[in-house]
C-alpha cells in the first residue's frame, strides 16, 4: 500500500512539474519552423532570380536603344548578355537564353526576350509535394526605337 502511495505521489509531481515543459514545445514545433524558414529562403532565391532575369531583358533593351538598325542592337544585346549577366545574382548566365528582334507588330519597337534554367535553384529540393513554380523563368521587355 506505501508503495502505490509514493507511486500515485511521484505521478502527481510529474504532471504537475513544468520543468521540461519548454524543451518538449521546442522538440515539437522547431521542426515546423525550420521548415518555413528554409521554404522562405529558397522562394526567396527563386523570386531573386526571376526578379535578375526581368532586369537583365530591361537593361538588354536599354543597351540595344544606342543601335542603329536590328542588326546593330542584336550585337548591342549580345555583348551586353556576354560581359555584365555575371554581375546578377542567382543568375548563371550558361542557362540564360536571350533572344532579341524588332517587334513584327510594331516596327518601332525592339523586343528583348529572356528564358532561365531554373532548375538549379534550391527550391525544387524542398519537398515535391509543394505546388512550385516552373523550372524556365521567362521575362521580356519592349523599348521604342527611332526616338518618340
């Protein structure tokens, strides 16, 4: 009979002691929260990558105003995409499609269409159950040529 009093006694003192409370909340929910963080971080890496491929189309079609004709201002993009995409991160520019031609709607304006391999990127490491954007980024930008 002592023994099942000290037993009911130190069950009573267990459920009743919040000493380990913390580290058992911990132990559940920092999982939980690791796992946001990490999914944060690598959306975050995606949409700084498709935020540099939208920047490279617009700064390509800044570039390509100074030619003179299409020929000009695909040289003007080609040199351009081969000596300052380096410079933009989450970008590696061995994956980077340019494609640059004069408008067949509008012969005033100059199209500079870019496509990324994104399938590099951390964010289809994740999990595959998660809805995730496409593997190809693909971005444009339309400048006017022959002043205004």
């Amino acid at each position: 009979m002592l023994k099942n009093r000290k037993f009911l006694a130190s069950g009573f003192r267990f459920r009743t002691d919040a000493a380990g409370t913390s580290a058992v909340e911990f132990a559940m929910l920092a999982p939980v929260f690791i796992l946001l963080l990490l999914g944060m971080v690598a959306y975050g890496i995606y949409f700084g990558a498709s935020h540099s491929v939208q920047q490279i189309a617009a700064d390509a079609a800044r570039t390509a105003i100074a030619g003179l004709n299409q020929t000009e201002r695909q040289a003007l993009v080609s040199d351009f995409v081969a000596h300052d995409v380096a410079g933009y991160p989450f970008v590696d520019p061995d994956k980077l499609t340019v494609n640059a031609q004069d408008s067949a709607a509008d012969g005033s304006q100059f199209i500079v269409s870019v496509s990324y391999d994104a399938r590099n990127l951390p964010v289809w490491n994740l999990f595959p159950m998660l809805p995730l954007p496409g593997t190809t980024i693909q971005r444009q930008s339309t400048i006017r040529v022959g002043g205004i």
